[in-house]
C-alpha cells in the first residue's frame, strides 16, 4: 500500500526522554529529520521538534483534565496520517513503553496494516532521581527497585504500592501527586513515618524543582514548596544519596561521595 506522496505507511514510536531535549538519543533525532507528521504529547520538550522542521506538526497532549484527543482518537490519528503522508512520528515522553500507552498504539497501527518502529527513551523514572544525585539502586542501601503509577485506569492508586511499601526496594511513583497524601498514609501504616522520600518537578529542565522530607512531613513540605506536576517521587533511603537536599528552609550538599563509602555511613542521615 502507498499513500498518495508514494510512500509506505510507517509509524515510529519514539520516546523523548525525561525532558532535557539533549536526553533525546541520535536515533530519535534522525527519526524526527525523516518524519512526514509528528504526534507529540504534553509532555515533551517542544526543542526536540526543531529536527522535525519539514513535518506537519500535531499536538495531542493529555493532562489531567485537559485532554486535546481521546486516546481512540489519537490511535486513529496516527493510522490516519502514516496512510495520507506515510512517515508518522508519535512521540512520547520517557519511554513509550512506560506508562505512555505505547503498546496500544503500536497494535491499532500493526491491525491496520501499518508497519510499526518502536524507538526507546530515557524513562524518567531513573534519570529524574539521577539528576539531583539519587541512584534507584546502590550497593547495600537498595537491591531493586519499583516503578509504579500513581493513577491507574481507575483513577485510583495501583494496589502494587502497599506490596512495594513493605520491601526494602527503592520505589519510584509517576503521576502521584495527586495521591501524596495516600502514599505517605500507606507507608506509615508499616511504620515507615521516617523513610526520606524526594519528589523531583519537571526533573532535568531548566524549571526543576525538587524537595526531600520524609514519609511523616514530605506533605507539608511540598505544599509550602509549591511543588506540583508533572513531578517524580522517590521513596526509598538512597534519597539519603541525594546530591542537594531542600527540606523547609535548609539545604545541604554532598562534598564527597568517597568519604562517606569508606566511613560506611550515609550522608543526610537523621
């Protein structure tokens, strides 16, 4: 099948990154120089477009109660366009395949006979922690760590968190801060009041904010912050690791990882 510019169908499902446009990988950047339209999301950093400059332009965003297109309509969307111009570039922020709905897009298209590239990001998920300093594992702290949704379908948080909450694992929550306040309430009903919790906002943009407290105050602490969304949490005691601390008004900075692996103790300890 050709669409009327003589080209084959195509979509590639390209993952953006966290949001510092230069976390795009060089596969992305030459999926974007050949895209006839790209499909971008709310959530990616509109200067990766400028390697799209000879393509049609979509915007299909969703937020939370602001939502451009359905998700059906966008599936529709990207058949639509891959059969009337042929290359179809949707992209996606992090990975497609972390909570982006990425796999149901790549069926719709392969059910509609069009051919499907799928092109990994940097999930959030591990480089937002990483860029102010906290690593999801670390030798002795956290063996393993968990990447749950803070919304689920339902609109309700995922029954995985209270499984997570009971573990020594780091766990990190996307899209939860609607659900701080029963997050921490899970935590604290095993006794974990004291475990340091980070919350990182627009993590690797110009515009990062990022807060640390603990399971008992990270509330009162990210209100009086005003730390909203789109934000990253992370739980866990390598947010002890974590490069600059702001908790209400004092800060700290890590001087040297060195001293504190040979000491076998952990900065920031309360």
């Amino acid at each position: 099948m050709k669409t009327i510019t003589g080209k084959s169908p195509k979509v590639t499902l390209l993952g953006a990154g966290p949001g510092d446009p230069e976390l795009l990988t060089l596969k992305g950047v030459k999926a974007l120089n050949n895209a006839d339209v790209v499909l971008y999301d709310s959530l990616v950093n509109e200067d990766i477009l400028k390697h799209a400059n000879r393509a049609l332009l979509v915007f299909v965003g969703k937020r939370k109660g602001k939502h451009s297109h359905t998700q059906e309509q966008i599936n529709e969307l990207i058949v639509d366009y891959a059969n009337e111009f042929g290359h179809v570039v949707r992209v996606k922020g992090g990975d497609p395949f972390v909570f982006g709905r990425g796999k149901e897009e790549e069926m719709y298209a392969l059910a509609h006979g069009v051919e499907v590239e799928v092109i990994p990001g940097i999930s959030s998920s591990v480089a937002v922690p990483a860029s102010v300093g906290i690593p999801v594992t670390s030798r002795g702290i956290a063996e393993s760590f968990w990447v749950i949704t803070g919304t689920t379908s339902d609109r309700e948080l995922s029954k995985d968190l209270s499984l997570a909450a009971q573990s020594s694992a780091t766990v990190v929550v996307l899209m939860g801060m609607a659900k701080l306040k029963e997050i921490t309430e899970i935590y604290s009903s095993f006794g974990k009041h004291d475990l340091p919790i980070a919350i990182i906002q627009n993590g690797t943009k110009m515009e990062q904010k990022e807060v640390v407290g603990t399971i008992q105050n990270i509330v009162d602490i990210s209100q009086s912050q005003g730390i909203g969304t789109p934000a990253v949490i992370v739980i866990g005691e390598v947010v002890h690791l974590a490069r600059v601390k702001k908790q209400l008004k004092e800060d700290w900075v890590l001087e040297d990882e060195f001293i504190f692996q040979n000491l076998n103790t952990l900065p920031f300890s309360n």
